[in-house]
C-alpha cells in the first residue's frame, strides 16, 4: 500500500489526504521518499540513549546498528545532504509510516510533514511552516486550533549575555529542552553543595576555577596514572564535565541576580508582541543585550501577520519547548481548542498528549549530521492519526 493510500484509508477521505498533500506542493516543497530502515546511531546520538527502549533495531552483517524509522526529519535531512542539492535552498515534504514503541498506542502510525533547508530569511522561513501546519490543520476539517510557540533562541541569548560559569550555561541549556519543570531545576541549582568532606576534594579544590579544557587536561593526566581510560562506562570527558560542574557547585549558589532575572524571563507569556515588549523592557532593566534575539521574534511575529495568521491567537511563552536538544530557535505546537493538559513549558508529550502538529528550527542538526558547514533548517510534522480522528468528529 503507497503512502497516499494509507493516509487515505486512515482518514476515511481521499479529499483530506489530497488537499493536505496539494497545499504541500503548492507551497513548493517536493515529496521525499527516504528509506525504511535508518542507521540507528543518528538517533541515538541525537535524543539521547533513552531513546532506545523506543526504537525497533536490528544489526547487519556488518554490525552496523539499524532501525525503524521513529520519524522522518533525520531521514530527510539526511537524504539531503547526500544530495547534489546539500547546501543549496530545498524543501520537502513527506507522508508515510513511522515506528516506534509508544505504550498502548500503536506503534506503527502515519506522519506527514515539511522540511525546510538552507534558507537564510529565517524569520520568514519560520512563519511559513507554521502558515502551512495551519493548512494542514485546516485540510482535514480543523480551523480553530491552540497555537502555542516559543524560542529557545532567546534562552540561549539570556544566558549568553548574563556570563556564566561555563558549566551553568551546559546545564541551564541543557535542561532547557527536557521534560522537566526548568523552574524546579534552577531552584535546585541555586542550592550550595552540601558541607563535608568528599572522597574527590582534592580534585575538586584543583578544578576550582578551571574552564573545560583544563579539566579534561588535569582528569586526564590523573587516568592515565591510574592506568584507565573509563570509569563505570563513562569516558574521561563524561568524568571531566561530572568534576568540572561538582567543583562549580561547591563553590557557592547561582548568582541571585541571575536567578531572579532568569525567572522574570521565564515568566513572560501571552501576546507576541506584549512579550516582545516585555523582553525588550527585561534586557533594558538588567543592561543585558538581547536586541539580536529578541529582532528576530519581532520579524517572526510580523512574517506570521503578513501570512494572515492572527497573532493575537497564537500564544507566546518564553519556557515552551518541545523536549527535543536539536532544536535551535522557532518552536511551536498545535493544539485541539480546549485542551490545556500539558507542563509548565507548554510541553505536552510529557504528559503523553501529542499535539496535532508541531516542528520547530533546528539549524544545528545538520553539522551533526555531518555537513562541514553550517545549514538553516525548519520544519513539522503532523499526527495524521489524531487530525483524522478529530476531523472525521467534526
């Protein structure tokens, strides 16, 4: 059965399949057909080795790794980039079968979506994908839907400018983008480690005030004493960062004005253009400079006007995101009306409630993907199954 057929029969109407896959078209975005069976390794290296229990592997005669597709982002990119056209502006679109293991769910289920690459007007780039998931909602019978969006762009810029120590920045970034509460996990940070004795404080006071590169020089110098090169599985720059951020956190809590400039960031949500006025007025009041970032949100809520999208509806919170590292910058989610089960980040697929449609800007994949420079790249998928279960309601 082709691609086009399963969504057909799923849906229960040709007209939704083909107007969701005609709007793709008419947007200029060809379709591509990447393969089934994917390398695992970029998945894994990408969401992390929790990602595992999730997949469908198998290894060949070669003992490469192998896998179901779990979705088709990283097959696309990937297809592009072994294409004459790496580098160059491209679109695809694409509709077909993804697996992966999803609890009661089934797990093999459709996805459709759009892949963006190399366009530099990122701002303009960014409100088309999210004019064109709108379409997508609206081809099977949806056209009154929760936009939710966010930047983590403007995180990194937060954290950028308020100079922390390097390993603050890792883990604020880091966590950023996971399935926890960041307001509970900053709380947490700003908590002095606990006095007594260490079996490592002599390591600990030599790393005090070191940057990364010397941390790694000094563990692994003290290794190659020890005549090993891991510990418990953990390589030395594993050990280095773990001894690097135990040495930051003994020295004493997250600055209080960071924290407290962290939260009233954080704590910026509703209206696009309020909140653009909000952060302009935070990055004045803590002479932080954000103009960069926070330009960009501008231009993005203007390009989204422009597409006819009534901004006043979309709703902007500065904590969204998607629990994903790769993505960059642009982030959003569409919602059934009335659905307010999620996060404090606006993080639905924690709570197991996957949105109809959602993507984001992920211009960093691509170098990890192996590109020797980098490459814009935007993008969503849609939930075929969810959208034909609510059209057909409709």
């Amino acid at each position: 059965m082709t691609a086009t057929a399963a969504i057909r029969g799923a849906a229960g109407s040709a007209a939704w399949a083909d107007a969701l896959l005609l709007s793709f078209a008419q947007g200029g975005y060809v379709q591509a057909h990447p393969g089934i069976l994917q390398p695992a390794e970029p998945f894994l290296d990408l969401s992390g080795e929790d990602i595992r229990k999730s997949l469908y592997l198998t290894t060949d005669a070669s003992g490469e790794e192998l896998c179901l597709r779990p979705d088709l982002t990283i097959p696309v990119a990937r297809d592009y980039l072994a294409s004459a056209s790496a580098g160059k502006p491209a679109g695809f679109s694409y509709l077909g079968p993804v697996f992966r293991y999803r609890g009661g769910q089934p797990s093999e289920f459709l996805q459709a979506g759009i892949e963006s690459f190399g366009r530099q007007d990122r701002a303009a780039a960014d409100a088309e994908m999210l004019a064109l998931a709108l379409e997508a909602t609206a081809a099977f019978g949806l056209k009154d839907v929760d936009i939710r969006t966010g930047d983590v762009a403007l995180f990194t810029a937060l954290i950028d400018a308020l100079n922390l120590y390097p390993v603050w920045r890792r883990r604020l970034i880091k966590d950023f983008n996971r399935k926890i509460s960041l307001a509970e996990d900053i709380e947490r940070l700003t908590l002095s480690t606990a006095p007594g004795r260490n079996e490592y404080e002599g390591v600990l006071a030599a790393l005090a005030g070191s940057d990364r590169k010397a941390a790694l020089a000094l563990v692994t110098d003290l290794m190659s004493i020890a005549g090993t090169t891991n510990v418990g599985g953990r390589t030395v720059a594993e050990i280095a960062d773990r001894f690097l951020e135990q040495s930051t956190l003994k020295g004493g809590a997250l600055p209080r004005d960071a924290l407290a400039i962290i939260k009233r960031f954080l704590a910026i949500s509703g209206d696009p253009d309020e909140s653009v006025a909000q952060l302009r007025a935070l990055a004045a009041d803590a002479k932080l400079d954000l103009a960069a970032a926070i330009d960009q949100l501008e231009s993005r809520v203007g390009f989204m006007a422009a597409r006819g999208i009534d901004t006043k509806l979309a709703r902007f919170s500065t904590s969204f995101g998607r629990g994903l590292d790769y993505y960059t910058g642009f982030e959003f989610e569409l919602h059934p009306k009335g659905n307010t089960k999620g996060n404090a980040k606006g993080d639905s697929k924690g709570n197991g409630v996957e949105p109809l449609v959602a993507g984001g800007r992920y211009d960093g994949l691509m170098t990890q993907l192996g590109s020797p420079t980098p490459i814009p790249a935007v993008g969503f998928s849609v939930w075929i199954e969810a959208l034909t279960q609510l059209g057909s309601a409709a």
